[in-house]
DNA sequence: CGTGTGCTGTAAAACGTTTTAATGCACTAT
DNA sequence: ATAGTGCATTAAAACGTTTTACAGCACACG
C-alpha cells in the first residue's frame, strides 16, 4: 500500500509554459495578468500548456519582481502582552476573523501578528505590503516602526494624528451610551471603574464620564488603576471603595477584565445584581456573556469594521493613493440581564 | 508642522551594503546568515554599514533563492461556510491565536486562510511553506490540495491516515467523560442531538453513546440532523422528539450551535436546566458561555494544541524529515449550572 | 622545499518572474 | 506608393538574494 514517493519533480516554471505553448515566457506573464491583451487563440494554448503542466506560478518571484508580499498583517500592539490576555485577545480576534475574509475577497492574505518582544528585529523577518494595527497606545512603536519602513497603515481605534489611514472607533459614543444607560434608572451613585494608562480610550470615558455626572448634577467617582491588575485590582479598588463610600447603584467599567473584578466586589459586598446595582461594560466577548449575570455592552460591529479597515488598505495599496479616514459604524447597546429593569 | 514627504528613497540593497563595507555580497549573506564564518572584524563593518544604511532584506528575493516563504498557513475546511458561523470560528481562532505567538517563536508568520469558495484557485495566490488544518472533514478537499501541491500538512482532529502529520484529537474521550458524567446522576433518558454529515467526531460521538447506553441499559434516542440545520433544525427536532417520547433526563449535545437550539427546545417545554434535564456540550466556546445557564462543556486546551501542530510544522520543515503523529492533552471537564447536582 | 589543509573572501551563476523597448505585420489614411 | 497606426509578440534586462566553485594565503607537515 506505500506508495513509492512521487517522484520530486521540479515544478514547471512559466518559461516550461511558454515552450509548450510555443510562446515567449513574457506573453505567457501578460496571458496570466491580464496587463496587455493576447490573441484569444494563443491565450488557449497557453491555458492548455497551463493545465497539462500543472503550472502554478512562484509567487516570491512575482513578488520579487513587482515589490509586493500578496499580504496585510494585523497587529496588536499591546506591549503588556500577558497581562492584557484573552479578553483582548477576543477582541483582535474577532477583528482578524472577519478581516482574513474581506482580505481574501482582494486576493490578499491576512497575517496573524502576535504581540513579539522586539517589534523592531521581527518586522524585518515577516513580508506584508501593508499592517492594520489595531488600538495603538499614546505613543505606539509600531506606529512609528511601520511609518520609518513606509508601511500604508490603518489604524483601528482613536483618531491618530500621525496615522494616514484610520477607522476611528468613537469613544465618546461609546461612553455617552453606557453612563445613559446607566443614569437613566434614576442612579446617583455611579463610579467609574477604569485604566489609569494614557489610552485614548481611558482619557475619552473618564472625559465624557465627568462631563455627564456635571451636567445631571451627580458627584463623579472614578477609580483609576493599573491595566495590568486588572480583574484582581478592579475587585479589591472597588472593595475599598464600598467600604469607604458606601455601595453604588451602577458601574460604569469599561474594560472588560475589571468588569469581572467588579462584579466579584458586588457579590463580595452582597450587592445583587442587577437588583441593587447596575453594571455595564464596553467590549462584548466571551467575558462580558460568560459573567453571572451576563453584562450589558456594546456591539461595535467589529466585523464591519474590520471590512471597512481592509478595504481601505487594499484600496490604499492598489491605487497609491493617500490616506484616508472612516468613522467605525455607531456602536449599539446590548441590554443584558446586568441592567434589567427591576 | 506639514513635514515634506521624505524622498521614497530607494531601499538599500546588499550590494550598497557589501560595497560601504568593502566586501563582497557573498560575504555580507554569510554575515547575515551565520551559514559561514567570517572575520569577526569585517563582521563589524558589515554591521555597520547595515546601520548606517538601514538596510533590511528583501524577503521576496530571499524567499525566491531558498524556495521558503517564512509563513505557514492555518486552515478551517468548512465548506458550508456561513451555516458553521461564529461558533466554530471560535474555535478555529481559539487555536489560531496560539499558533500564531508559536510561530513567531519560530520566526515564522501565521496565515489565517478563512473558507473559501474555490480553494483550488485561492491557493496558488498565497505564499507559505506548510500549513495546519483544522478537523478537516471525510475527505477534506483541502487535504489533497495541499498534498498535491507537496506542502507539508499537520491536521488538528481525528487520526487521519492521508495525513502524515497530525496532532490527533481524541472524540472517543470527549464522547466518553460527557456521556458518563451525563449518567452518573442515574439519567435514563439521555438523547444525543448529532450532525449527520460524515465527520469523524459525529461518528465517534455517535458510537461511543451507543456503547455506553447498552452498557448501561438503557435504550440510546440519536438525533441526527443536518449541521447546516444547526440552532433551528436542533430545537424543531428535539421538540418534536419530546412530544412523542416525554421529556429526557438529560441531553449530550455536541455541536454548540444545536446546543442553542436544545436550550430553546427545552425552555419550550418547559423543562427546567438543570432541574428536570441536564446538559452538555463539547467546545466551551463563546456560545456555551453565554447560555443560561452556562453550558457544561470540555477545555480542550487548545492552546496547547496549537502549540504542538505548529512546533510539529515548523519542525518538520526544518529538518525535511517525515512526519509524525502526537497526541493532543487530555480534555478536562468544565462542570458549569447546566449539570449542577439538584 | 613541496604539498596538503584550513580559513576568508570573491566572482558569477542561478532562482522565476515582470517589464521595457523593439520588431513585424497588417491595415488605413494620405 | 508612402507613411503612419495599432496590434500581438518577443528578446533581454532587470529584481535582490543565496550558493557554488574557486582563489589566495598562511601555516604545518613531511
């Protein structure tokens, strides 16, 4: 039953093409490209030499030849690889799931780029014609690597001043939605539960959260802390914070790994939810549905804007036109069991 | 503050390399390979120039001389693409978010290749030197794609005899620890809601539940339908199911999608989880989760097998040997509310 | 002295495309 | 007739590496 192993035949290569159809190699390139017009006639030949070859083209001599990869690279930043972890894994994940499809539709692989150690040596390792770099910190290595290689890049996220190409996420939107939601109860007592890094997402919520408790007259309470503690530092700054003020009647915590430490505070505190307190977050992923009970988010539709994102860069790409910068689609609030109506 | 855009000066090459350094391009490859020595004094000058220079290689020429694209592709077969959905996406990008950082361990780049339509043509657009593929169903187009095309292939699922490499999934233990965890609280009526397509892990669900059942006694119920049917086809064939057989004790429920639509079913009837039934599912994905009540399901620790197929792949590429078959971990039972004991 | 033997280095030949400039060739318009 | 105009095709030059075969040189060994 072994079979013998086919013997490792070189592969044909264009010029193998061009002899058996009795053409130049050249006419065989413009037949597959499309770039000039050959005989309808001699364009058969070719097809048939094709076939009875098995020629599949070697594409790192096309890309040699034409400068490009044939691929875009999705990153995320990220420095704080580990910490940050799977909740905003899901998130890049779910972005790079529908990007991979709206890439392929422009002929075009996605590359799948990890958080690395040093983003400086690795880009030199990996062939892309263009990078999505998704949610950049204030002042992003990436960012800056990218541009000195002169890598077109779209930024998913806040408006960047130094990105060309964007689609930007709007975080005052997002913010306004949630506190609305939250206030809306008749809730006075609303803390903000939030990082304390300087994330265009941090400095928006914390913005819009202050300007929101002014203007309904509400006293603001926002619990800054390290990303990197994350869920254990949510429930113990939360924790204090209870014991010091008082319970609250809703939180506002936009990152999604606190979320899970608050909601472990209020069980701690014996606070129901939704009964006593009113709990809302930003990104809706398995952590936002998995929680007990499942919290009330946004639907951002990552999957539109990973479409939009791609197309851009593509567009960008084959054109060589310059940037460009799209608003994600409005966000939408998900209601779940977390803010029910009593 | 309008910088001018830089002249698109013209990347450096190894030849203004070699020639600022005072050697030859040979010499300069050697340096940067290590595949020979070289003066550790002109060693220097050759660093040097590469800084002053910024010169970075151009991967497309390198990747022509050595037949090798430093990317390895990760595939989910599917080809009912959009009836899968986001539940088995999820599973597809648990492992590809894994192989994507043990990759780059191996200074290698991650493809994520979504389903496509007409694989044979997409394929010989994409550049990359072996691939993983995922649960690959009875004779996977893509298998013999890429086996034709002589790309070193490791599968993620059953033990494949086509495939040489593979990290082997075993369903029979799935199937097993679910079924008897189903029937240790003394269940008796405990159907099995199945696809009905020909796929290894539906085959072995299938007969290690009938297995046990006559071990047990007790008489097995297989609802099989249609995976493209998923939610709705689950939650019709079950209620139908109810009303002429009564109410289960439990359900083992494989695919999370039909998962979904047996909760409906049940909440339907009015039949209490975990009160009057039990139940389980295999993936613990998003959607087991976010089911209320969160679903019993299996960690199958996908990291770690991501992990393994992509050393596996990149191992296999490296040293041109021929393949090898592991075994993935052991899957561990994740009791959530939908089993709790009454 | 003559011959082998490491060690660094070089020149030049690939690798398989795409692209550029040139070549026929058949027409049409003068 | 002559010149001009498209059109389909071709020959050959890139593209930037790696690799192969060879050369020089110093040194040790007989």
């Amino acid at each position: 039953m072994d079979q013998k192993a086919a013997t490792p035949r070189k592969r044909a290569t264009i010029k193998d093409v061009a002899r058996l159809a009795g053409v130049s190699p050249g006419t065989v390139s413009n037949a597959l490209s499309g770039k000039r017009r050959v005989d309808s006639e001699t364009q058969a030949r070719i097809t048939r030499a094709i076939e009875t070859l098995d020629y599949v083209p070697n594409l790192a001599a096309r890309g040699m030849r034409t400068g490009r990869a044939g691929t875009i690279a999705i990153f995320s930043s990220m420095p704080t690889a580990v910490a940050a972890g799977t909740s905003r894994l899901g998130f890049l994940m779910e972005l790079a799931a529908s990007a991979a499809v709206s890439a392929m539709e422009s002929n075009t692989a996605l590359l799948l780029i990890p958080p690395i150690a040093d983003p400086g040596a690795a880009l030199g390792t990996i062939a892309f014609d263009g990078a999505i770099l998704v949610e950049p910190s204030a002042n992003d290595p990436y960012l800056s690597l990218l541009a000195a290689r002169g890598v077109p890049t779209v930024v998913i996220g806040p408006a960047e001043p130094r990105a060309t190409l964007s689609v930007t996420l709007d975080y005052q939107a997002m913010a306004g939605m949630l506190f609305d939601h939250l206030a809306e109860g008749g809730a006075t007592r609303i803390p903000l539960v939030i990082g304390q890094s300087p994330r265009a997402s941090n400095e928006v919520f914390r913005a819009v959260y202050t300007a929101r408790c002014a203007a309904r007259g509400i006293v603001p309470q926002v619990i800054a802390l390290p990303e990197a503690e994350g869920e254990r530092g949510a429930r113990e700054a939360l924790g204090t914070h209870i014991a010091a003020h008082g319970p609250p009647d809703a939180v506002l915590v936009p990152i999604d790994a606190m979320a899970t430490g608050v909601m472990a505070a209020l069980r701690g505190a014996g606070l129901d939810v939704p009964g006593k307190v009113r709990v809302a977050t930003r990104y809706d992923g398995l952590r936002a549905r998995s929680e007990t009970p499942p919290l009330t988010a946004l639907d951002l539709h990552l999957d539109r804007v990973a479409d939009l994102a791609t197309r851009l860069l593509v567009d960008t790409l084959e054109t060589g036109t310059d940037g460009a910068s799209i608003a994600a689609p409005a966000p939408e609030l998900v209601v779940r069991l977390s803010t029910a109506r009593s």
